[in-house]
C-alpha cells in the first residue's frame, strides 16, 4: 500500500511538470528527480509485497494511513529541497505536512520569488490532501476490495461516513467527481472574476480543499479585487460543506439540505459571526459599509472552514474580534467536508447531550434520546464524542505548554498550537495572517507539524498506534 501511495504521489508530482516547462525558470530537473524517486521507491516496495493477502483489518488500516501519510509527507518534501525553494529538511517537511493536512501554515518569507511549477506542486498537496490521498487510491484501486473500508474510515474527516453508494470504492469515486467539478468550476469563476489562469488554478486548489497556499505574499489581499473576494468566499463555504449534501443536490433532494441540522447551524454560524463582526467594525470607523460586510465575510468564512486566506488581519481588529476569531478556530466546519477543527456536528451533538442531561434531571424515569435530523443518536457516538473534545482540549492544552517551552508568549504558543491542531493557518499572537512560521527552532516545526497530522486524521487514528494494545496480536 505505501508503494502504490509512492507511485501515485511520483505521478502528481509529474503534473507539474508542463507548468515547468512553460515558464522556464529553472525546476524542471527537481520535478522529474523528485517524480523518479517517488516512482522507483514506490515500485520496488510494490513489487516485492504484490503477492501478498490484500484484505485487511481494521487495525491495518489505521496503520497504513499512519505511515502512508508519513512516506508522502516526506517525499513530498523532495521538489522544495530539490529545487533550493526550502533546502532545509525540516522546514520542508513542515511545508509539505501544512500542504496535505490542509493547514495553510508557511516557513516561506518571499513566496512570489518561487518557481511557479513548485508553487504548484504546493497548491495540489492541498488539492490532495483535502479529500484524502488514500481515499483517491481506494477510488482508483478497487485492487484492495474490501480493505478499503477500512482506509476510507481510518482517513475521512468527521465523526461518521456517509456512504452515497453501497460500494465504497463508488463512494469514494462519486465523492472526487464532485470535488473535482467543484474545483474546475471556481477556476472559471476566478478566471472572470480577474485572475489569470495559473493563479486561478492554484487559488482553486486552496480553495475547495480550505487549505489556504496563495501564490502571493500578501494572499488574497494582494489582488485588491471585491469580486475575487467574493468568488473565494462562495467556494470556501463550500468547501465546509458535507460533500454528500452535493450529491443530493445532483438528485434534486433539497429538502433534505434544508432538514440538515448540521448545515443550518453552519450557515447560521457564518451569518450571525459576519453580522457581527460587520456591525463591530463600522463600530471601529475602520471602513465603509461594503468593505467592512465583504472583510468580515471573508475572514470569518475562511477562519470556520478553517482555510487560512486572509484579506485582513484580524489582530488588529481589537481585543474582542481577536478573542471572537480565535473562539471560532474551535469549530470547523462540517463532518465530511475538507475542512479541519472539531467540526458543528460535535458541537451540536454535545449542546444536544447537555439539554438531555438536564432533563435527566427533572425527570429521572424518562427515557430522553439525543435527537440529530431526527433520529436517535446511539449512545457510542455520544461517549465517542465526549472523549474527543477531551483529547482534543488535552492536546490544545499540552501542546500550548509546550511552545511556551520554547519561549513564546502565551497568544503565539495558544495559537500555534490550535492552528496546526485545527489545521487553520493562521493563529493568533505572533502566528496571526500577517506572520509565518519560517523563525521557529527545527524541533519545534516537528512538533506542529506531528499536530498538524493528528488533527487532520482526527487524534484517534494516530494516538491508537501509542497504545499497547494496539500491537497485541489478535
């Protein structure tokens, strides 16, 4: 399995090879070695393992995906350090983790100055990364027949899978066919909005995926364009949502969108916090009217869906909208979307269980089911929920202490940490949308970059393979 995710990877890397080749500026040769490498590696470790049994466990598959995302995130590193964009390992790797985990998180300090065909190589990790690389093989690989169950769960972002059809190769195809024509349909719509064709491209890739690369310093700010603002906002938000809700929008079934409690609590989410934050900002006298909806809108969509593009910086915004923002880098949005964090589902279901609880109270002989779009939820999933906002506040709170190790204040070490742990980007403190992470000390990019992983395959299917048990034989 991780030959076939080396090979896949060596071939992605090959799509860039044309942009190289267009522009001329000098990353040919780092494409086609670091596409070499990946392909011979990922052959040999193919071809010595092919005969093997291919069914596996459920166990398997959360191994495969630890070390699968482990080989790509190191090969992966190959076209920076190749090519002198980023020649220090650690750096790099830190690049290409922020690249697949959809984070947006940067060590580059001139990313104008970077040879396009890497810089696209940067934006397609995202692309990648966003609907899951070992998703994309079970949907092209029905060679793992009922393996790829397993894969698909262990990686899937959100509490639960939805299956749109009874196979789940099918499923995973129908979930890429949709993310794909997303992505192609933005890259028109920036196009007309005044892109140019390369930077829509790239932008599209950030986009759909909330991951967040832009190819300019000063992200979306540098285009200084309402209606590419507006372009990326539409498609960020969707981008938070359930893809599965795509597919019911392709059969006509909009009522049961509209019955989705998720979705209404995520839309309701991004409008009140905009309102909000419109109506704070026309407070501040810090713009017109326009400007201030389209900044709020923007920032608060991109900070949700945890994607990262910035159109302003939000910590000079004030004490109150800082701590706002940072409050909502604890949501993400929904369960089956690209987007990190704890996602509204959780919330919901958690809010759900503690109106239950008080119920319980008043009336102890009654029997009070959690409801979600009407249905019972299992008790399982209510304990499985409670332990994840345990572990992750554990982990948020751990990994704070941490970065406090290496002599950050408490804002920059709070916000490194929820950034890499929510898979957001930016932060606040000294990690905000107008700074980078290229000064922090080597182990330090190790370490969020370990969070990084562990929040985007959603803590357990990394933290099971630190438990005795896990290695016991069965």
């Amino acid at each position: 399995m991780i030959g076939l995710l080396l090979m896949l990877n060596g071939l992605f890397v090959l799509l860039c090879l044309p942009t190289s080749l267009y522009y001329s500026e000098g990353d040919t040769y780092p494409i086609l070695i670091s596409s070499a490498i990946n392909l011979n590696i990922g052959f040999m470790l193919w071809y010595f393992t092919r005969n093997h049994e291919k069914k596996l466990r459920q166990k398997d598959g959360y191994l495969i995906v630890a070390l699968g995302w482990t080989a790509l995130s190191i090969s992966g590193s190959l076209p920076y350090m190749l090519s002198g964009a980023i020649p220090e390992f650690t750096s790099a790797l830190f690049e290409t983790v922020s690249g697949y985990t959809t984070t947006g998180s940067s060590v580059l300090n001139d990313i104008e100055g970077v040879h396009k065909g890497i810089l696209l190589w940067r934006s397609l990790t995202q692309w990648i990364g966003g609907m899951g690389i070992i998703v994309l093989t079970v949907a092209i690989l029905p060679i793992l027949g009922v393996g790829g169950m397993q894969l698909f769960m262990a990686e899937s972002p959100g509490p639960s899978t939805s299956k749109l059809h009874p196979r789940i190769t099918e499923t995973a195809k129908r979930l890429w066919y949709i993310y794909a024509s997303i992505t192609l349909v933005e890259v028109f719509a920036l196009k007309l909005a005044g892109m140019e064709w390369y930077d829509a491209v790239n932008h599209s890739f950030a986009t759909v995926s909330t991951g967040g690369f832009s190819t300019r310093n000063a992200s979306i700010m540098a285009y200084n364009s309402p209606a590419i603002e507006y372009v990326i906002s539409l498609f960020m938000f969707f981008g938070g949502i359930n893809f599965t809700l795509f597919y019911l929008i392709i059969k006509f079934k909009f009522a049961e969108i509209v019955k989705n409690e998720e979705f209404r609590f995520y839309a309701g989410l991004v409008v009140i916090t905009t309102i909000a934050t419109t109506l704070s900002l026309l407070y501040l006298d810090l713009g017109p009217f326009e400007k201030s909806f389209r900044e709020s809108l923007f920032m608060v969509i991109s900070i949700v869906t945890t994607t990262g593009f910035a159109t302003a910086d939000y910590t000079t915004w004030g004490y109150f909208l800082t701590l706002a923002f940072f409050m909502l880098m604890f949501f993400g949005a929904s369960a089956g979307s690209t987007s990190g964090g704890i996602k509204i589902v959780r919330h919901v279901l958690i809010a759900k269980n503690g109106m239950a609880e008080l119920k319980r109270l008043l009336h102890p002989s009654a029997i009070i089911p959690v409801r979600y779009n009407g249905r019972a939820v299992e008790q399982k999933i209510i304990y499985n929920i409670l332990a994840f906002f345990f572990i992750y506040l554990t982990v948020f709170i751990v990994g704070t202490v941490v970065m406090t190790f290496y002599g950050y204040d408490l804002l920059t070490a709070a916000g490194a940490t929820i950034s890499s742990l929510g898979n957001i980007g930016p932060g606040i403190g000294g990690v905000g949308p107008a700074h980078n992470f290229a000064a922090f000390p080597e182990s330090a990019k190790v370490f969020l970059s370990f969070l990084m992983v562990l929040g985007r395959l959603e803590l357990f299917t990394i933290l099971l393979l630190f438990l005795p048990g896990f290695w016991a034989r069965t």
